[in-house]
C-alpha cells in the first residue's frame, strides 16, 4: 500500500512579518522593496523568514514600541532571529542563509541620486548579517522586478518567481521567470 504524500503546512508572511518553523512547512511571501531573509539549519532542521519592510529600527524608540513595530525593519528582524536561533543551540556555521528583495519597483522622479528604499534594505540586511557572523549562501536582491519566494523548512530549497516588471529599461525581461536557489554555497 502506497503512502499518501505529506502535506506541509503552508503559511503566507506578510511584510513586517517573521515566522520560526521548528517543523517542516512551506513559507510564503511578496516581496517588492522589501527585503527577505531565510535562515536553515538542517542539523535541528529548523528553518525561518524575515520580511522587513524598512532598513533600520530607530535608535529611540517610542513609548509603546513592541516586537511587532520592530519586526517591520530589516535589521530589527533579522538581529530578532538570530537571537532565536541562538537559543535554539544553531550555530552560526550551520546555517544557510538567503536573501531576497530590494527592488526598486516604483518610480523615482525626484531625479536624485539618493538610494532607494530597496537599496537601503537590502544594505542593512547585508550588514546586520555580516555583524552577527552569518555566511550569505544565495541571493537575488535589487533591480526592477517584485519576486515571490516559497521557501521549504524541510530542504532548505527555495523556490523564487521573479515578477513581471512595470518597466523594463534594463531588458530584464529576458531573465527566466522561475530559478531555484537550492542548498549550495556560491
């Protein structure tokens, strides 16, 4: 008798959100400026999303800040699950870490030269990353096209769509529409 296929939870994150499988599921999220950041250790088979939807958390921070104002900033999340993988006993070294987002989706017209927020995102992930000793294994960060990301907390494989763009000044069309980014060091 042959077994039915498992059925992994599936669970879409919304920005300013982050979730912490200590079970296999399939994590699920949008992203445009924003940045995501994965996290795998397949030794406690363990796996985690940021979705951060602004660079970096305020130094002061207001009356009343809770974790949910903080998940929504890039460094604040990212730093947030580190913290819990630490407790987890996950070693830095153990860890396949990917990071995606950071397009520039909308239009500048103000004509300057200042970085986007989707520039900004992905250097504060890329930062807060290096400060806390994480390793980048894969990313697909910046340009002009929005991606949805399905990452598997069982595999550690990650599945990205990137999306079509509003505009294409740079022929990124031609890119393929689906790639997978699997447990491999770069």
């Amino acid at each position: 008798m042959k077994k039915p296929p498992v059925v992994l939870p599936d669970l879409n994150l919304q920005p300013g959100e982050i979730y912490l499988a200590r079970s296999p599921a399939i994590l699920r999220t949008i992203l445009g400026s924003c940045v995501s950041c994965t996290f795998w250790c397949g030794r406690l088979r363990i796996g985690a999303l940021s979705h951060g939807v602004l660079p970096r958390c305020p130094v002061f921070l207001p009356q009343g800040f809770n974790l949910a104002d903080g998940l929504r900033f890039v460094d604040f999340s990212i730093d947030y699950l580190s913290q819990q993988l630490d407790s987890l006993g996950a070693r830095r070294d153990e860890i396949e870490v990917k990071l995606f987002g950071g397009a520039d989706v909308l239009p500048t017209t103000d004509g300057s030269n200042k970085p986007t927020v989707g520039a900004l995102n992905c250097i504060s992930a890329l930062e807060v990353l290096e400060k806390k000793g994480f390793t980048v294994s894969a990313s697909d960060l910046r340009g002009i096209r929005g991606r949805r990301i399905h990452f598997n907390t069982a595999t550690g494989e990650i599945l990205l769509q990137r999306l079509k763009a509003w505009r294409d000044p740079l022929g990124e069309e031609d890119l393929p529409e689906q790639s997978r980014i699997r447990s491999v060091r770069l």
